[in-house]
C-alpha cells in the first residue's frame, strides 16, 4: 500500500490505500516513526497459560507469560503498560510523542524506549525484528489476511467481534489484552477503577442526562465535508457513558463504521445537538471549520454551547484507554455541563 503524509507541526494524517477515510478519522495527528531500543518486554508475571483468546478470527493460544510484546494496534500500548508490562514495539498513532506515548502513559514505560513502528504500513519484517513472542492488534483493523500474516510470527490478538474496527470498548480491549498477558485480575481492576470514575462524574454533573451531543471534526484533505463519529467510535461511547446521548441520524449515516461523512453544505445537520464537541489538535482545522458558510448560524454557537479540545484533550479522548481516561474524566465533564447549561 502507498502512504503518503500531509504534515503540519499538529497535524499528520495517513492515507492508505484500503482504509484511507477511516485512519483519518481515528486520529486528530499523527507522525513518523522514530528509532528505540528493543528491551525485552517487562513481563507478565502469574496467571494461567496456555491462555486462549477469543477474538473476531477465531482463537489464539498464547503458550506462556509473554516476554516481548508488539503493540501493533494504535492505542493498544496504554492498556499493556497499564497492566504492567513494557511492549518491545509500539505503534505510532497520533502527537509525535516519546515512544508513541503519551504523558499519561510515560511513567509506565520505566525507562525503556520500544522501538516506534509507523503508522502507515508494517511490515512483517520489522514485526519478526522485534522478535515478539505476543501481537496485540485490538486496535489495529486487522482483516482476516493481515491477521493471519501476523500469527505466523508470533500468536496474534485480533479485535473481537461484535464492534466496528476501531470502535473495540476501552473495557474489552483491556479484558482481551489482560487475558493474553495472564493478568485477567489486574485488568478486571483497572476496568472496575476506571468505571467508577464514569459513576462519580454522571452524579456530579446529572445535568448532561439525556442531552444529546456530536463529536466532529473537519476534514483535512479538504473543506468540503466533516466527520461527525457515531456511538460505536471510542468519542462516542464516552460521551454516551455519561448518559448524553448521540442524534440518531449520526449513527444512520455512519452505517457500519464508527464515523459519518457529512458534506459542509449540510452543517446544519449539528443543531440536532444540544452540545458540539470540536475534536482537533490543528489551530488550521479550528480556523477552517470556523470559518464554514452556517458555522455562526449554528445552535451550538449562538447558544455558546460548543467545546473545542486542546490537543492532549483531543488525544486522551481519542485513546479512550484505562490511562488516558482519567484525564479526560477531570476536565471534559464539567466543560460539557457548562455547554449543555
């Protein structure tokens, strides 16, 4: 596949042949890869193995406590560093971060630098390089193809079934990486802490219950449309976790993937939305979706009642993970209160 990058200082977004609007979508910036050291993985300790993961190709064994762990899914390193183990490889998503990490995850990597593996193509060869014995591609849009060209490396974990590729639950994504790694309580943990945090925001803030939001952002090949992520995207389904809700005709027009196309002649679709949540790291897209024939007519605008994220919000949103959630948790429910008020 041909990946070609359009870079500004907070945007850089990939454009691969068999899934170019979707990896626009996903991220709000991205960047090259950048070299590392290939430490063997911290890792997991107890735990029953073989252990056996079920996922959206069928099974995978994983015969003992993995030692060097590909992270090749895009938000895939936050739920591994979370459960105590430091992946070998790690792969680049979005904000040109140390190691493809990002501050709420640094303090996990103890001082070891995974080697950064692209966010365009992979391949196998700098996969089999790292020599892992575990791939976790959760967040990865695996097909059944490149699924099986993975496995013949190392045992591979695809995302399950039952949800649009890349719009895989924080909390499955963190109960099949804990099942692979053979840390199934420390994972049951970090999912029981992270929805309480979900429980004390929706009783701080009931006003947000039943108001209906959209999470957009504009499109960066062009002016002439944006993206409006439906409640199968990881946006979504934080903001429906704390019992706002998403107009239904996003979810319609987003089918079966995790975001809708919407033509900017049709902006007004957004004042079906209590609430508009800008999702952008880029002062440029801000400026061009602002500057939208409709964009002052908007509900949302009139009323005050838009939120635009800075870019660690953007990317702790996007990551939706046990270790980028509290974050967004802190600061993103009492904007939203604000808004819906």
């Amino acid at each position: 596949m041909i990946v070609r990058f359009l870079r500004t200082r907070a945007l850089c977004l990939p454009v691969i042949a068999t899934s170019l609007v979707a990896l626009l979508v996903l991220a709000a910036c991205g960047s090259g890869s950048s070299g590392g050291s290939s430490t063997p993985t911290t890792g997991g300790s107890g735990g029953t193995f073989p252990a056996t993961v079920t996922h959206k190709f069928g099974t995978t064994t994983v015969p003992a406590a993995p030692q060097r762990v590909v992270s090749l899914g895009y938000t895939d390193q936050d739920a591994i560093l979370a459960l105590g183990v430091v992946p070998v490889g790690v792969r680049e998503f979005t904000g040109d971060q140390p190691s493809a990490t990002w501050p709420w995850a640094q303090p996990k990597l103890d001082g070891q630098t995974p080697t950064v593996l692209p966010v365009g193509d992979v391949s196998t060869e700098a996969i089999a390089a790292l020599r892992p014995d575990l791939i976790v591609g959760i967040s990865a849009g695996l097909t059944q193809e490149t699924y099986a060209t993975y496995s013949k490396i190392a045992p591979t974990i695809a995302q399950p079934a039952g949800f649009v590729d890349y719009g895989t639950p924080w909390q499955d994504a963190t109960t099949l990486t804990g099942k692979a790694l053979g840390k199934t309580a420390e994972a049951d943990k970090l999912i029981a802490d992270t929805d309480a945090g979900f429980v004390t925001a929706k009783s701080t803030y009931p006003a947000l219950v039943g108001k209906s939001v959209a999470a957009v952002r504009p499109s960066s090949a062009d002016n002439a449309s944006f993206f409006v992520w439906g409640s199968q995207d990881l946006r979504g389904r934080f903001l429906e976790s704390l019992g706002m809700t998403i107009p239904a005709e996003f979810d319609t027009l987003a089918g079966s993937n995790f975001y809708a196309t919407i033509s900017t002649e049709q902006l007004s679709k957004l004042d079906q939305a209590d609430v508009v949540v800008l999702v952008t790291a880029s002062a440029q897209e801000r400026q061009a979706f602002e500057s939208l024939p409709g964009y002052g007519n908007l509900k949302a605008v009139q009323q005050n009642k838009i939120i635009v994220l800075d870019d660690d919000e953007s990317a702790a949103l996007s990551f939706s993970s046990v270790l980028s959630l509290p974050s967004v948790l802190e600061t993103l429910p009492a904007k939203l209160a604000t808004a819906a008020g």
